[in-house]
C-alpha cells in the first residue's frame, strides 16, 4: 500500500494513494457535514450550500468554476449525503494541483450572491421534482422517514419545498460557520498524485483555517413504522429496513455478508426466490448501509399491484429461513463477493479517493487491506445466520410502498408472520 | 498499445488488450444483434433472449450460471441496445477462463426451457412496467419512435407487453438462429489477462460454430414530428432530436464535439443558459447517439409545467446562436474534453473492454489513440458552427413531451423559430 497521510495543525487531514501506471487522479474535499446536521428549520441547507459552492467564489464565477476545470478535459461534481458533502474532480495528472485549486476554492470561498441563491432555488426545486416523479427515488426518502421519525436523520436530504423556498444567505453561512471547520474536512486523493506536493498545496490553502467544535449529531433512534401512498403506478414500489450496526460496530461485515448472501447478486436468496422463481419482480436487492450511531439493512422490489403482497409475505419468509439454514457455502460465497469487489474498487481513482475520505473519517487511519479482509473472513455462518434471526424475532420494521398497494399487508402483520 | 486481435477460420473475432498492474479482468461477448434486428412480430425478442440466456444452459442451471461467476466474488451481466446485445463479466486475474467458459454457455447453449420462459415474462413485464414508472427512462424510447417511425430502429427493445405476453420457444430459437452466428460476434477481455490462452480457449468453445449471413437492417429514415403525453407529474420531461452522422461517417467527431460545447457539462451553453443563469431545470443534456448508418442530437431537460414553453424556446435559440457564435475556446475545451475522457475510460477494464467490442464491430480493427486524438484535433470551430448550422436550417426535429406539457410549442413552431 502507498497510502500516505498527514494532519494540518488545525486538524485538517490529508489521505492521498499513488497508484502506479494510472495518468489521471481523483481529487475531493469531504466535509463531516451532511443532513443530520441540519436542525429542522435547515432541513435542505447543507444540500442547498453544496450547490451555491459552484455557483460563485471570491476568485471565480460559476462560468469559471466550470470551465477552469473542463478546460483541461476534467471534471467536478459533487454530492450530500446524511453525514457528509463532497466535492471532487477528476483530471489529468497534470492537472492535480489545478483541481486542488479549484475544489478548495468553492468549498471555502462561495459568495452567496442572493441574486445567484434565487437561480438555484429554481434548480433544487426542479430536483425535487425530479425525484417525486421517480418511485425507486422517492420511495427511499420515506423509507429512511418511517425508520427514523422526528429526527434529523429521518428527513430528507433535499429537504421540503417550503424550506427549500426560502433559504437565504444567511442560512448559508450559519451553516458553514456551524460545520465546515478544519477538522471536519478531509482531502483525498488517488491515482496519479504526489503526496508532498498535495501536502504543500494544502498547507497554504487550509493551514489557516480554523478549527471549532461542531455539535454532535441527535443519536438516531429507529423506530419503523409504515408509510403507504397508494397511486396509479405501473409498479407496486416495496421497501422495507430494520436497524442494522453503525460503521464501527465490528458487526458490520455480519450485516453486509447478509445482505450480499440475502439479495447482493444474481445468486443471492431473494433474487433466486423472488426473480428466478417466481418472475416476481425485476430489481430486487438487500443492502446493509450505515452511519455513525446506527444503520440499516433496507430491502427494495417492485412488482404488479396483484402481487405485492406475495412479494412481501415472501420476502418475511426468506428473512426467517436465513436465519435457520444459511449456509457455509452462502456465506463464503458472500465473502469472496466482498473482497472481490473491495480489490475491484481499488482499480478506480474515484473509488479509491472516496473510500480512502471514508476511512480517514470514520477510523481517522486507514486499516490495510489485510485487516479488512481479516474481518470479511471472520464472518462466520453462524453470526451471519444470528444476524437474519435478529430481525426475524419482533425488532421494528420500517416499510414504504408506492402505487396499487392497497393490498399489501400493514407492516405489523408482516412482523407478526416473521415471529410466527 | 498491447491490443491484440485473432480471427478464427468462421469469422469469430477476440481481441484483447492486457493492463498491467491490474488484478481483474472484464470479458464479454458482443453480438451484432439488437432490437433494430428485429421484424415487428418479433419486437422485443433480442432483449428476451439475453434474459433467457442466464436461464439455464445444456450445462448449467439459472442458479448454478449465478453462483459459478458469483462463488470466486465476480459478476455478470448483459444489456440489449438497439444494434448490439452483450454479455459480460468482471472477474479477479485468476478467473478469466470460468468467465469467458460461462459466458460463452449463456450465449451459445440457452436451452429456452418453456417453464422458465414463463417466469422469465414476468420478469420482463416488470421491467416494462419499471421503466413506464420513469419519465426521464420512458421518454426516450418515445423519442426514438418519433424520430424513426414504423421501423426497427424506432422500436422499443423492450418491445410492447402483448409481445413479450406471447413469445415462446421457436420466437427464440428463430432470432438466435437468424442472427447469433460466428461472424457476427466478438470476445473482447481488458485487464489481466493473457491472449494467447483466450484464443486457445475460444478456438475450443467458438471454432466448430456456424458463420451464417445476417439480414441486413433497414436503413434508418429520421422523419421527426412530436409525441406529447399530458399527465399529473411535478415536472415537464422535454426530450428532443435532430439526425446526426452514423458512427461511420467522420463527421461523428464533429456531431460529438458539438454536444459536448452545447450541452455535454458544466461549462456547456445549454448548462450555462437554461440551468445556471435562469435555473430552469436539475438536469440537462445533449449528446451524439450513432448507427451504423444514421444517428440523433438528443437533447434533454425538464422543467415546471409553467416553464417548459421557455426551456424549449431557449433550447432552439441557443441552438440557433450557435450556429453563429461557437468560439474557439469552446470548441478547445470540448476537444479537451473528449480527450481526457477517452484517456479516463481506458483506465476502467469493463469500459476498455466494451470499447474494444466496439471498434472492432465497426472498424474490424481497433484505431490507436493517435488516430482518434488527430480526428478530434481534425474537428474546426468552422465545421462545429456548420454542423449546428444545419440542424438550425429546418431539418427534421423530433420532439418528445411527458407530464404538465400542455403549454409547450408545438415542433413546428419550434422550428419556425430556429430558421426564422
């Protein structure tokens, strides 16, 4: 491994990974600030800032944020999550330091020009529209609102239109004071980089930033629950969670050998059961996601109105059979998809800078390859099938549905056929 | 460059390009068979197929295809467009000759069990549904029906549920026999990977296979005109196309320079004009699609109900002022553009790969990456500025519209508008 790291006296920390042989780099600032920051009355803000970074800075105009970095082939792009914002670029090698420069300049240096703030008021707006008329979008926000009601955690990222309508400066800068502090910010890089220049760079653009306190995070309680819109969809939209480990719980290569082994791949249980067998469905899957405090293993499929309780009833007794007869091969079947897939993802810069942000924030080191592995292999059967038999025994489910679901089964007939 | 190409004696081609320093391997085989291959009673039937394929071979069952790729932490998988249909694999260094053994089974020994076609229907039913279910997916293919009305080209590759309800066995075995023919396909692996042993490998798995003359396709006529489907949704999805050069034809670079300066990223007109100075819309796009023998400018947005007559006055009077006003430094960075990005991709196996597959189905060789620099070098601001020129001079346009679209212009008028 060629993984290097440094830390700014101000905690700002640095994780880059020269990977021989490639011409391009991967290049972003992740910030430990996301929608569960967010107290209600900001519910969409850290989004909202994420898009006004590239919409002016001291040094740049939104034109020229744009074109600084596309003059030279690359690209910038930028996403919010419920814990984190990133922003990042993807250039020749030749280009790192330019990409630093520009990246680091819409994260600490966007002006906010009201008149800017009401064109991309227009543009969230439309996003969120997008993304109502998109069921397996949508679907995911109320699935994460039924798990975590009342809670920062719970709402959603893009937040609602009548907050969304009236952010103002203000509310920006609130923010960015609040969470967007040297060490809540890690830059990451991979591909064709040179560590000590990195260092340097970064020394002179976040060496006098300061470093603050930020509020801890509301501990997210799930609850679970159900949220049923009935409409007339072509598809009956079925999702279903129920709490899983947070990022440090050791449990966590228990919960993703789980739901690789449960609906991770074309062999999984869920997609033979309810796919090849039955013709159910055309995506399904199970994913095991997680944050500081706590996680969810969340379950999507959809199918036709007539057969969405058959869907769901199924997926309640594959949860239950997991739970007594998981099998050794299934589960080293599992593993093999894990650490394949973490060597798979090593092969791209972008992957590698993101996952490489992801550890320096959570573990603040980043564990070798050999320990992760360590851990995929330590999963045994038998934790694996504990694990199924937790959520199979009365822990709180949290569903949503979209379209002709009015025959679909309320959630608690659907935990009380589990622990029947 | 370590491409390297073999030709079997029936016309199979490889062609294979290792990657060092890389640990996996993308291998597929892509087969010159697509939904534009198909008569109208057989609508639907490529796309069928590469579902039917992972159904059980003369060696393998549905499960055992999933868990022979899956068991050794790789994945598989297929996709039908309109002019190609592939199969493919990412596996780790070691396992290279399990994936092209299954893939080559999928391909060459489905056994179309009628119990599984059943099942299978479903499956694809759903996807249709799914698809249905999302404007900014659906919305294409209605493009594409416009653009190229009552041919196979214009089809759908999903095809139309009352097909897909009643295909069977011989609909299968017909379509596979009329076109999955030696000559017709190409096994391109990038990665770790050894050429000499896969084509001692394919000699053994394609050599006693049949080259067989395919049907030509009928050539595709862009006619345009309009589709406008009125529903409650909280965006209107605008989709627009001109016809632009086939893959063949050396203007392609200029058709692909100009939709990256129009609406290809951040820095483009279209991004610039309709999202980041009036914040019109989330997304927006244009890009150069390409036939063999005709391909579509394809612009797309969406926007308010109130607000879409706007975005599409706007879309045609930027395309208009192109035509005038393209600058050099535009068509630079679309060049840079173009260029990174090709240098980007090569990075990935799986792109390379499909990237090979390509090449050699069009060229039946694979042009290095001088020849494709000095092609986009070759494009001029003067042939960007005419290329949009004639799309501005009342060429047939093609319009689609889905949601609160009511008060948008009708084509006509749109075109008016540009030759006015």
């Amino acid at each position: 491994m060629t993984v290097q790291t440094h830390r700014l006296k101000n905690g700002f920390r640095i994780v880059t990974e020269n990977m021989p042989g490639l011409k391009s780099a991967s290049v972003g600032i992740w910030v430990n600030a996301g929608g569960r920051h967010e107290r209600i009355e900001q519910n969409g803000i850290a989004h909202f800032l994420e898009h006004m970074a590239f919409k002016g800075t001291l040094r740049r105009s939104s034109v020229q944020i744009a074109e600084a970095i596309e003059d030279v082939g690359g690209y910038i792009n930028a996403y919010t999550s419920r814990e984190m914002t990133a922003y990042y670029a993807r250039v020749l090698a030749d280009d790192v330091a330019l990409a630093l420069d520009v990246v680091s300049d819409i994260v600490l240096n966007p002006i906010f020009d009201p008149a800017e703030i009401e064109v991309e008021r227009g543009v969230i707006l439309s996003e969120i529209g997008q993304a109502l008329d998109t069921p397996d979008d949508i679907i995911f926000d109320w699935l994460q609102e039924v798990s975590y009601p009342n809670q920062p955690l719970g709402r959603s990222i893009l937040g609602p239109e009548e907050r969304v309508s009236n952010f103002q400066k203000p509310d920006l800068s609130t923010f960015v004071s609040e969470n967007y502090s040297a060490n809540q910010m890690v830059l990451a890089a991979a591909g064709a980089v040179d560590h000590d220049e990195l260092v340097r760079q970064c020394e002179e653009i976040f060496g006098d930033l300061i470093a603050r306190n930020q509020s801890p995070v509301l501990q997210g309680n799930f609850c679970g629950g159900e949220i049923r819109q009935v409409k007339d969809l072509e598809q009956a939209h079925f999702a279903l969670a129920f709490e899983s480990p947070n990022y440090k719980n050791p449990d966590i290569y228990t919960a993703q050998i789980f739901s690789t082994a449960f609906g991770g791949g074309m062999s999984s249980r869920l997609f033979q059961e309810v796919r090849e067998k039955r013709g159910l469905c055309y995506s399904i899957f199970a994913s095991a996601g997680a944050y500081c405090d706590t996680g969810t293993m969340t379950i999507y499929s959809g199918t036709s109105g007539d057969k969405v309780a058959e869907l769901a009833n199924i997926t309640m007794d594959e949860l239950k059979r997991a739970a007594d007869d998981m099998s050794e091969a299934e589960v080293a079947r599992a593993r093999a998809q894990m650490k394949a897939g973490l060597l798979m993802g090593l092969e791209s810069p972008s992957s590698r800078a993101e996952r490489l942000a992801r550890m320096m924030t959570i573990w603040d080191r980043i564990p070798s390859l050999d320990e992760i592995v360590a851990q995929i292999d330590g999963v045994t059967t038998e934790t694996v099938r504990n694990f199924a038999g937790s959520m199979s025994s009365g822990a709180p489910a949290a569903m949503a549905l979209y379209g002709p679901v009015a025959d679909a089964p309320a959630v608690e007939k659907l935990q009380a056929r589990l622990v029947a």
